[in-house]
C-alpha cells in the first residue's frame, strides 16, 4: 500500500457559494475525511481507535487556495504524514484536478486522545508505533506552517452565537469545521462578491459543546483578520486566521 492515499471527491452544487465555487469549510470537510480514510486503511484511524478508547483529535489546520473547484467538478485530495512524535502527527494534503491541476495545499496536526480522560495519549503506543512506517519525509507541501495567531485585548467583539445540535461531532464536541463556517460567517455577502479566501488558519485550544455560546473576537493585522472564539467563560476555544485575496 502507497504511503500517500489519493481520494476523488466531486464539488457538489449544493456544497458549492452563489460563486458556483465549493465553500472553503466543505473543504476542510473534505481533507479530514480522506485524512480517516488513509489513517483507517492503515490500521490506525478512527474505527479502530474507539474500540480502545482513543480518538484523533485536530489541534491546527491551513489550507490555501489558489482556486476552489467549480461545482460538478471533481477533483483528488492527496495526504499524507509527515512527521510524528509521541502525542502529535503532522499530515499534509493536496488538492489536485484530475487533469494534475493544482487547486492548493493543507497542513494538519493531530492530537491522539484517551476518549475518557479526554487528554493526550502516547500514539506510539499504538501497534509498536505503526504509524512511523507510514511517514513521507520527500513530498514537498510548499504553504506556510503556520503559527500563533497574535491578538491583543483591543480586539473588537463582532458577534456572540448559539450552538446546537447540528454543531457536534463524533467526539462529542462543537466540530471542526463548524468553526470554519461560523468564523468565514462574520464577512457578509457584498465582500464576498469581491473577496475569495486565499488562506485559512484554525487552532484549537479547549473543547465547546452544544449549548455553549460562542463569542467572536477580531482584530485585523496586516493583510490578514485574526479572529479569537471564546466560550460564555470566558474560555478560548480557539483563534484562526483568514486572508482575502
């Protein structure tokens, strides 16, 4: 079995803006479905790791695009690990046409998770460490890593939501992409007829559940938007970074 899994998706209309283009949060959608479909194909994703109480959990995510592709259009996503240490594993991801057009790149990393004490646990542990045969160190992923996301008290509060039961996962929490959509959300429509996004960022800090109010902070810096999710706490769920082309 090759190292990199290669998985065809289809922009589908109705995943798909009034741009006739695939949302950036279908996406991701996207991109962590073929990251389980690889993991579970490889005796270390998702299906497996409940029955011993474990549970991959996504700590950080950036993709940037170049495009999105056009509704009907189908087109692969690639991924594959790059690297792995004992609690987190860095995955990357390609989106190309089938024609070998390249729509853009993501970058991951992922927590492993004990399902009931719901801190990290060791993935080595894991089958003898299985994942580390599985590592690609030769295929370039040529976006940005990523960092911090740096926002400071000034920043302004723009809009305090509800949650609900369409916002949780599996894990039983608020799920990843549904801060992508929410966060893609504080832009209205007229900016989005003259602005795509070019680049997304997200880290997770702490766990949200349905019911919990989200507040949504922003602070612009350079040619970018950070934007900071907090519970009713007080506590930062998140913060992620949006830049416009």
């Amino acid at each position: 079995m090759d190292k990199i899994g290669c998985y065809e998706f289809m922009a589908e209309p109705f995943h798909c803006d009034f741009s006739g283009r695939l949302f950036m949060g279908h996406m991701g959608n996207h991109m962590l479905n073929a990251a389980d479909f690889h993991s579970s194909a490889r005796g270390f994703g998702m299906k497996y790791l409940m029955t011993i109480q474990r549970s991959w959990v996504l700590s950080r995510l950036a993709i940037e695009m170049e495009e999105m592709p056009r509704q009907y259009t189908k087109f692969n996503v690639e991924t594959w690990v790059e690297s792995a240490m004992r609690y987190f594993t860095s995955r990357n991801f390609a989106v190309v046409g089938n024609d070998g057009h390249v729509y853009g790149y993501g970058r991951s990393i992922w927590a492993m998770i004990d399902t009931e004490s719901r801190q990290p646990t060791d993935i080595y542990a894991i089958d003898n460490g299985a994942i580390e045969q599985w590592i690609v160190k030769d295929k370039e992923c040529p976006i940005d890593k990523g960092g911090r996301v740096k926002m400071t008290d000034e920043a302004t509060l723009v809009r305090t939501i509800d949650t609900y039961y369409n916002d949780v996962d599996i894990n039983g929490h608020i799920n990843s992409v549904k801060y992508i959509e929410h966060v893609l959300d504080l832009w209205d429509m007229d900016w989005y007829r003259t602005h795509q996004v070019k680049r997304f960022e997200i880290a997770y800090v702490a766990e949200a559940h349905a019911g919990d109010r989200l507040s949504f902070y922003m602070q612009e810096d350079g040619d970018a938007f950070n934007v900071r999710i907090c519970k009713g706490d007080g506590t930062e769920c998140c913060r992620s970074k949006v830049v416009f082309r």
